[in-house]
C-alpha cells in the first residue's frame, strides 16, 4: 500500500435488461465519483444487467470485458484514472462456458480483470456455478484489494483467504434489498470483527 485509496460505492437502480442504459448510468457515475476525488468506483453485482434472473434467458444480456457495449466505461475510466467495478452474468470459457456472476475490472490503463462470485445461492444455482478459490487480489493504485461479490462476504471462508493472501482491502460488490438490511449488517460486521 501507498499513497491513501478514495473509494466510491456506487448505488444504482438498474434498468432491468438494458444494457445500454446501465451503461450510461454507470459512466455517468464514474465521472461524478472521480470530480470527488475517488480512484475506484465499486457497482452492484450484476449492475450492467439489473438483479433479475428471469431475464437470463436472453443471451443479449450475458457480457465479456472486451463487450463493445462496454466502451464508453473504459473511455470513462482512462479519462478520470478510475478504476471501476462492473457487475455482470458472464460465461466462462476456461469451464465450458459455464455461466458466472462477475464483476468486471476496468482500469484506466485499459486492463481489464474478471472476478467471479465463489458463493452462488439459491435461484442463482439455475444459471451461475460458483467460482473456485482462492479470491485473487488486484493492484489498484499500489494496494492489494480482494473483492467479494454479495454472498462471498457471508462466508468466514472468503474473508480469511483474502486475509492469508495479505490483502489490504476487502471491498463487496453486493445487491441487497431494504428486507434484507440487517443479513447485510450482520455480514459485513461479523467480516470486520474477525479481520
């Protein structure tokens, strides 16, 4: 670690299905956060498509990094010097194309990383796999951060292994509704107190 991180959580309401709209939002967003000062912008998970998994079914709506429809955040990114964190249904190609719940990484420099969800639940197990660990850290601006994606922060495991990686940020990319504000404090409380 080095110089002081400035870290913006976004909060979006998705446009269900529309890609391009929750493109705009999210650049529009990525700009607001950098005149604040901010090096990293954290999204929602599935933030590019809307927390809706019924609308799956439309392959439109599975993405990659390299997505053209992805171009306007990384000119956003490479502008402002942001790194931005995307959420996104994926398909793995390195697991036959196996569907994943991601977050994608753009970095002003143009790299992009994928990091995908290692606890799916529920009715997420119709369409996503769980991704296999350990959480791989990033290099943003001189720090090692490990990201979790919603249900990976319920999980001890997912922390501790970021923990004995040496990260020095665990940061969640998440999607909660308001009935499940106190799970989420719970969470990301228990996460603290152990670490």
């Amino acid at each position: 670690m080095t110089d002081p991180l400035v870290v913006a959580a976004a909060q979006m309401e998705s446009v269900f299905g529309d890609v391009d709209a929750n493109v705009a939002i999210t650049v529009r967003m990525i700009r607001e956060a950098a005149v604040g000062g901010a090096q990293l912008v954290v999204f929602p998970e599935l933030s590019l498509i809307g927390y809706d998994l019924d609308q799956l079914s439309d392959r439109r709506l599975w993405l990659t990094p390299d997505d053209p429809r992805l171009a306007p955040i990384a000119v956003a990114c490479r502008e402002t010097g942001v790194t931005a964190i995307v959420g996104a249904a994926w398909r793995d190609p390195d697991a036959g194309d196996a569907g994943r719940i991601a977050s994608f990484v753009l970095h002003p420099d143009g790299e992009a990383h994928i990091i995908a969800k290692m606890h799916v639940h529920a009715s997420e197990d119709a369409w996503f796999c769980s991704a296999s660990y350990p959480p791989r850290p990033l290099d943003i601006a001189g720090w090692s951060v490990a990201l979790a994606i919603c249900f990976d922060a319920a999980n001890p495991s997912h922390a501790m292994a970021a923990r004995d990686a040496g990260v020095d940020l665990y940061i969640c990319s998440a999607m909660y509704d308001v009935s499940e504000v106190r799970r989420l404090d719970l969470h990301f409380g228990a996460r603290a107190m152990d670490h």
